[in-house]
C-alpha cells in the first residue's frame, strides 16, 4: 500500500506551482509511439491517463485523437488539469480517484496508460488486478517509469531517496518512490492476468534545472551501452488483455 497522504501532499504542493518534471513533446511523442504501436494512429479510442498529474500527458494524448479520461490522487493536480483543457479548450474528464481502488466499471478502456506512476506504488497487486478489471479485452497497458538498471535513477530514487530520505528536502520525490526493472513489473502484472509483454527504454529529458548537468552527464555515458535496457533512464512496458 502507498502512504497516500504523503502522495496527495508532495503532488498538491508541486500542482500549485505546476513544476512537475516536464520533458519536451517530440520526446513524449517517440514514446507514444512505441508503447501504443498499432493503436497510436486509431482516433476515437478510449483511453486512461493514470497518474495525470496537472495532465500534460493527457492534453498531448487528447490532441492525437484519443478520447481521454485522466485521474490522480491530488484534487489540486486535478483543478490544474481541468484549467488548462478548459485554455485549450480540449475535451477531457479528469476525476480524483485512487489508483488501487478505481470506480470505473470493468472493460471500460482501450488504454490504460500510467505516465511515471507505477514507480510510486511499493506493491503493485492492487493496481495492476484494477488495470486488468477495466481495460477491454484485446486492450493493452502502457507505462514509463524511472529505469533501475540505468545508473542515474538506480542512485537517485534506491540509494538516495530510500537511504538518505531524499524526498525530505528536494520537492520533486516523495517517499514512496523506488526506479523499476522489467522483473518487478512482469511478475505482477502477470499475475493479474496481462499477457504478450514488451519491454524497452528510452531517454526522456527534463526540462527543470536543478542537477540537470549531472543528469544530462549521466544520460549521454550511458546512452553508449550497447544494452537496451540499460541506455535510456525510462523503462516502458506494454502489455495486452488477450
């Protein structure tokens, strides 16, 4: 289980100011692209954005044709979202719901697509038995979330952030937050009933400024290696409800 208040304060204070960590579009759009594969070009569908934060994903997502519902945790990340697809004048829904504990009715959704969120969770049975209940069949998963077998988010979010508390005075962690591997997702996941897995990594650059010469370091050293799932510091996986 996750601490939830600790969820809904760390992403409630980063909602008032809107300083999520915000990577560029052509990037986001790269890996739309190789999560959703055959379903990227298909307008119409439905699709969930869990985790949408002030819905960024979500506002990208609904420009690409997808017909889009975003949820989070924090009501103030929703205000947020809700401002600005009313700017945009974007049709979206976005709710306050909890991820282990959705109100959607079962085979609700085409995609379920969790945007650097699954990381926050310590045990991810209850999400994962929920993603399954409401993704249609022949629906899929899709998720990026920090790499733990890439160096940077290994020490950032394992060894600093769990060791040392990092999230006591840097506001963009909190405490629940750990970097994934492949086994950590398959196996639950799996379990759930998800089947046909695809996994692989990709870069994705933020834009905020702090340690960004050490990330921007870190990246391009390990960019080089010749194995996959080391070179980009985001795991993606996809996954199928056959």
């Amino acid at each position: 289980m996750q601490n939830k208040e600790n969820e809904m304060l760390v992403f409630g204070t980063l909602a008032e100011s809107d300083i999520y960590s915000e990577g560029y579009d052509e990037e986001y759009e790269k890996l739309y692209q190789q999560l959703f594969q055959e379903h990227y070009d298909q307008e119409g569908q439905t699709i969930l954005d869990l985790g949408c934060g002030t819905g960024n994903n979500s506002i990208r997502l609904a420009k690409l044709g997808f017909s889009v519902t975003g949820i989070d945790i924090s009501s103030k990340s929703i205000q947020v979202a809700e401002r600005k697809a009313r700017e945009e004048n974007i049709d979206i829904i976005f709710r306050v719901e909890d991820a282990e504990a959705m109100t959607f009715k079962p085979n609700t959704f085409d995609i379920c697509f969790c945007g650097a969120i699954l990381h926050h969770f310590q045990n991810l049975e209850n999400v994962a038995k929920e993603l399954f209940r409401i993704t249609r069949k022949g629906g899929i998963v899709c998720s990026y979330d920090p790499n733990a077998l890439h160096p940077y988010p290994y020490f950032t979010h394992n060894i600093l952030n769990k060791r040392f508390h990092l999230h006591r005075f840097y506001k963009y962690f909190s405490e629940n937050e750990r970097a994934l591997t492949p086994s950590d997702l398959q196996s639950v996941f799996e379990q759930a009933g998800f089947e046909d897995f695809m996994f692989t990594s990709m870069t994705l650059h933020s834009k905020k400024k702090s340690f960004q010469h050490m990330r921007n370091l870190a990246y391009s050293l390990c960019s080089i290696s010749h194995l996959k799932m080391r070179s980009g510091n985001m795991i993606l996986m996809r996954c199928k409800k056959l």
